[in-house]
C-alpha cells in the first residue's frame, strides 16, 4: 500500500518540470520561483532587474535551488525569442509558464498620460500574450503545459486612479480563459491567480501609511495584508496534477476582499 507521504508527494509534484517566472527577482515572482524551486522544479529566472536578478539567482543557488536567471525584456519580441531560443536550446521543452510581471502607474483618469496607458498595456497585457504564443507552440510539441496568468483584485473590481491597471489586468483575465478554449485541445491548462493586496514594492507607499494600511486591512475578512508566500501553494496547485481537470479558472488569494460585504 502506498504511503499517505507518497500519495501526496505525487499528487502535487512538480519534480523535473521547467518553469519560466516572469518577474522573478523580487516581490511575488520570487516567492513563486522559490516555492517551485523547493517543490523540485527547474526554474528559469525572467526579469529585466538585472542585479536584482542575479542577487536572487545567488541566493536560490546556495539554498541548492535549479534555478537560472535570464535577463529578458518581456516587452521586445526579439529578446523573447532569445529566451524561446535559450529554452529549447537548453531544455527542448517547456512545463509551466507563470506571467507575473506587472507594472502600475497610479494618475487620474482625466488627464491619464498616454506613456502610462501604452507601457502599462506592453508590460500586463500585450508581453504575456506574446509568451504564451510562443511557449504555447513548444508545450504543444509535448501535448502538455501548465501557463498561469497572475492578475489582480483591480481585475475583479474598480480601484480608483489607476485605469490603465484595471483595464489590461482585467483584459488578462478574459485571455486566460479564451487561450484556455483553445490550447485546451492540445493539453494545456490555463489559469488566473488573483492576489489581492500583498506586501511587496508595489504596495510599499500604502503599507507605509498607517491609515491606509489599516483601511485594507479591515477590508479583508482574515484580517491581513497578504504575503507573497501565501501565493505559493496556489501555484503549485494549479501547476501539478492534482489541478489535471482545472483550466480557466480563477483563483483568488485576496483574504476574502472580493467577498466581503458589510
């Protein structure tokens, strides 16, 4: 009989998979890239932070974590096809491609500069498209492949100040679901992870402010801010066999801010 530790081990393995983390060198991407890393899988670092991305590589590397780093900017097709061509140089396969990079550029509405909306819609909608193009091709190769899109509570609900965030998150949302009508045929699985407000460099100015840090706070209804830890098991979840029948769906990990009325 199989012991229950083995079952689950299984269950949930990522051993041997190769993993691509957009957005890898700090906040939630790395945590993501650690939790894969631990869980066994290989994982290629993707930023455009370089000495950031090559102090996470360093740090990964003496925890004896597979991890390689990859300078790319996810923004030029030309340096995306230098990680395609890398990867299949490298590895001839893809298992699972996470797109976690994301940029915000708070202004009002009314007078939003065009920069903001152009290099907004570039970074969170138009580069994760681009990737799952390509790697989509490679993983239909192996007639397999887990992609999974990391949105946000702005895709679920309107947040002031920032519409250029909500817009192309929330683009990203229907995307998800319409590339999992159709790589589904091909054995690809395609899924949104949805935090909600986690404590990283993008939310640095709001968790510094006590006020506005208590006013999120009392919005959730287990009474945290969220850590990019607790994005962990969700990605491994998605990107393991124990998800095999899951494909587009969304998965919040917001405390129960999208829930919560009175």
């Amino acid at each position: 009989m199989e012991k229950k530790e083995d079952y689950l081990s299984k269950l949930f393995s990522v051993e041997n998979k190769i993993a691509i983390v957009t957005g890898a060198s700090r906040g939630n991407g790395k945590a993501i890239s650690e939790g894969l890393l631990k869980a066994g899988a290989t994982v290629i670092l993707v930023d455009i932070l370089e000495k950031e991305l090559e102090l996470t590589e360093e740090n990964f590397k003496e925890q004896n974590l597979n991890a390689i780093k990859f300078k790319c900017d996810i923004t030029s097709k030309t340096e995306i096809q230098e990680l395609y061509q890398f990867v299949k140089t490298k590895f001839k396969k893809l298992d699972i491609l996470i797109n976690n990079a994301g940029v915000t550029f708070p202004h009002s509405s009314l007078d939003y500069p065009e920069n903001f909306w152009e290099d907004t819609y570039k970074v969170n909608l138009k580069a994760p498209f681009e990737l799952c193009k390509i790697f989509g091709k490679m993983m239909k190769e192996s007639n397999s492949g887990v992609i999974v899109n990391i949105t946000t509570l702005g895709a679920e609900l309107a947040f002031p100040d920032n519409p250029s965030y909500g817009a192309f998150k929330a683009g990203l949302k229907h995307l998800t679901k319409t590339l999992a009508f159709d790589l589904g045929k091909f054995g690809i699985r395609v899924n949104n992870v949805s935090p909600g407000y986690m404590r990283t460099d993008m939310t640095k100015k709001s968790w510094d402010d006590p006020i506005l840090r208590q006013k999120r706070t009392d919005r959730t209804i287990l009474g945290r801010w969220g850590e990019s830890s607790d994005l962990v098991g969700s990605i491994i979840f998605l990107c393991s066999d124990s998800s095999s029948y899951i494909t587009g769906a969304d998965l919040l990990v917001d405390g129960g801010w999208t829930i919560k009325g009175l």
